[in-house]
C-alpha cells in the first residue's frame, strides 16, 4: 500500500538524551525579511530556519547553516504581558508573513530527532545522508491556510540531515515514496 503523502516539513519527535522535546524551544526574533517571490520569505511550521551574520532569523534552503526548526510563531501586538505563538487579533493566522517582524520558536537542531517525509522514493537507511528540497528564493514552501511547511527529504547533494532512524509504523513503508523517517539536522 502507498505512503500517505503529507508533507509538514520537519515535526521534532525525539532527543537524543531523553529530556522532552518541548524543553527545548527558543524564542528569537525576527525582523521583517524582503524575499516576497512566491511567497520564500514566509516561516511556516516546521520550516528549517537560519541566522544571518546580522543575526536576522529566515528560512534556511538547503546546503546552508540550518539552525533548528520552527515550532511555532507571534507578533508582539499585545499590550501587556509576554508575546505567545499567536497573532492575538487573528489566531487564525499561524505563520509569519514575509514582511512582518515577530517572534519565532525553534528547536535548535542539536539534541533532537525530528520526523520527515521524503519526496519520492528514496530507499534511504540508517546513517544516510539526504537534502531537504527548500532551494533559493522564489520556491514556495508552505501552505497559508495550515501554516505548515511542505519541505521534504530528497537524494544527497548537500548532506543538509543525516537518517538515525527509520519510522516505524503499519502505514510507513521505507521503501516507497513519501516514506517518513527521524534525521539529525547536520
């Protein structure tokens, strides 16, 4: 039987020392980004996110310095109090525009396992290497109505994540496209 395809980029599952996953989050800050073609400047969830040399938070593409990955988003238009992941005058919107500033929340990418979808059929095990398919501006990678990223596994070129461990479940066969499994962000 086929993989579900359902793409949501990357999904933290594990740590490699047993704390929990949730422990892990770091709230950065965002300014508003200019990269508008189709949308690229958008940080959905489960996007992989990097930190420029002016310490500017934004999508990481494949091949770059991958930070961690987004859990979740907020604009500071709330009066008092501390900003959560929400917009507070539409909860509705749960990703952040490219030319807004705001909050992210990110699992940095060391100590955690995080859960993936591969693009095709890539028959991958334990200690491969993969690349995420989020490549340069101008590439659409979510979806405005979830808000979540659509970035999957696809062959090696740029060793951006590393296979730990193969997905285990009835309805994930490994080898077939859409295949899900847990990787380290290298």
């Amino acid at each position: 039987m086929a993989n579900t395809d359902r793409p949501n980029g990357f999904k933290a599952s594990k740590t490699l020392n047993g704390s929990p996953v949730s422990a892990m989050l770091r709230k950065l800050t965002v300014a508003a980004r200019a990269d508008a073609t189709n949308d690229h400047g958008d940080i959905y969830i489960g996007d992989p996110v990097k930190m420029t040399a002016a310490g500017v938070v934004t999508v990481a593409d494949s091949g770059e310095n991958i930070y961690g990955v987004c859990a979740g988003m907020g604009i500071d238009n709330v009066e008092h109090g501390e900003t959560g992941m929400y917009k507070a005058d539409d909860l509705e919107t749960r990703y952040l525009p490219n030319a807004t500033a705001g909050f992210v929340w990110v699992y940095p990418k060391q100590n955690v396992l995080f859960e993936i979808q591969s693009e095709s059929d890539l028959d991958l095990t334990v200690g491969a290497l993969a690349d995420i398919n989020l490549k340069g501006s101008g590439a659409a990678h979510g979806s405005q109505t979830t808000s979540q990223s659509n970035v999957e596994l696809e062959a090696y070129a740029n060793g951006d994540v590393t296979v730990v461990e193969l997905q285990t479940a009835p309805d994930n066969d490994t080898t077939l496209a859409n295949a899900r499994y847990l990787v380290s962000i290298n």
